[in-house]
C-alpha cells in the first residue's frame, strides 16, 4: 500500500506583497522620470547647439552677402571703367587719324612749295601741278581742282587761258565735253595771271549716261603750251596724269 505525497501550504502575507508592487512602480516611475529628465536636458542642450549654429551660419551667410555686393559694386566700376577706357581710345584714335590726315596734308604743301622754292632743272618754268576730282556724293555731281605753278626763281609775271575737256562714252560712242562748260559758270576757258602759282576749283554735273575715263588739260601762256591728260578716278578721288 502506497502512501500519497504529503499537501504543504505555505500562507502568503499581504503587506509585503504590496510593498513589494509598490517598490516596482517606485523604481519604474522613477525611472521613468530619469529618461525623461535626461530627454528634457538633452534637448535643451541640442537646442542651444542648433542655435548657436544657426546664428554661426547665418553670420558666414552675412558675410557671404556682403562679399557678393562688394565684388559686384567691383564690377560696375570696372565696367564703367572699361566703356571710359574705349571711349577715350576711340577719341584718342580718332584725334589721330585726325592727325595724320592733317600731316599728310602739311607734307603734300610742303612738297608743293618746295617744288616751287627748290625746284629741279627738268621742273623750271611753267607747270601743271595737279588736278583732282572729287565725288560730291550726289549723282553725276564732281568738284575739280587745278593748280598752276611757276618756279620762284622765275619773277616775271606769267598769263594766259586753259581749256579743259572729258573724254568719255555715251550710248556706245566716244565723246568729248568740255569741263567748264559743265560747271554753272558756263566759260569756255580760264584765263590765269599770276607768278608763283594759282588754283582752279569749280562744280560740274555730267550729263546723264555719260562714262568719263581722262580729263585733258591744255595750258596756254605768253610763253609756252602745255597739255597734260589725267585718268578720271574709279577707286580713288584723285587724278593721276598719264
């Protein structure tokens, strides 16, 4: 016959039960607290962080702001600067070119007139000097100029008449027309006095269709006759003699 294990009970006290539920919530609470505390510190500590950065950045962003207005106030000058620049260049090289034109023409009347003081022994005596035509810049519209001269050496007083004619085509035909009878005046011939030298100058209009290519220039004086017969000019204003 076998005999059933012995029943122990073991009575359980209350209080300590509850405080030991007690003394769990304690601890969970408070630790609860803690993490929260922590939490609310370290917030407050990345805050400030996040602040003090914030004020950092926006410092260097300052910075950068003024930096970008100083190198862009750096170049509104130096392009101010630069038009001032090209504009006193294009002064500079317009006075120039100003210039230059006005020396050549002080070299071309010292040529002349040392033609005239010094001449060569070939150049004594009477001379046609040159002649020029000038395109008016209106339609079949010219100005010519004719220069007389006379070697200094020479004193006496030389005169005489000139006559001038255009030879050209028109319609297909050569044709010849006399030049101062294409100016307003209407002459014939030009009559010249002097002992040094003289100047032409007139206006002509060719007449419509016409195609110049020489002007001839006879000189008649009291002395001698000369004849000299210059292209009209195509490219160039100026007349060359052929």
């Amino acid at each position: 016959m076998k005999l059933s294990p012995q029943l122990v009970v073991h009575e359980r006290d209350p209080i300590k039960r509850g405080l030991l539920i007690a003394l769990i919530v304690f601890v969970v609470m408070g630790t609860g607290y803690l993490l929260y505390d922590y939490g609310h510190s370290r917030s407050d500590y990345d805050f400030a962080s996040l602040q003090v950065q914030r004020g950092e950045l926006q410092s260097e962003i300052n910075r950068l702001l003024t930096e970008v207005e100083n190198i862009r106030d750096e170049l509104v000058a130096n392009q101010r600067s630069m038009e001032i620049e090209k504009l006193a260049y294009a002064e500079v090289n317009s006075s120039l070119g100003i210039l230059q034109s006005e020396i050549l023409e002080l070299k071309e009347e010292v040529a002349f007139y040392r033609s005239i003081v010094a001449p060569r022994e070939s150049s004594r005596g009477l001379r046609i000097q040159k002649f020029d035509v000038v395109d008016l810049g209106q339609k079949n519209n010219f100005r010519y100029k004719l220069v007389l001269t006379q070697v200094i050496k020479n004193t006496r007083v030389t005169h005489g008449s000139i006559v001038m004619h255009v030879e050209g085509v028109n319609g297909g035909k050569t044709k010849q027309i006399n030049l101062t009878s294409l100016s307003a005046k209407g002459q014939e011939k030009l009559d010249f006095r002097f002992k040094y030298f003289q100047s032409f100058e007139g206006d002509l209009v060719l007449p419509k269709g016409f195609t110049p290519s020489r002007v001839h220039v006879k000189v008649t004086s009291n002395h001698v006759t000369l004849e000299k017969t210059f292209a009209w000019p195509s490219d160039s204003f100026k007349t060359s003699a052929l």
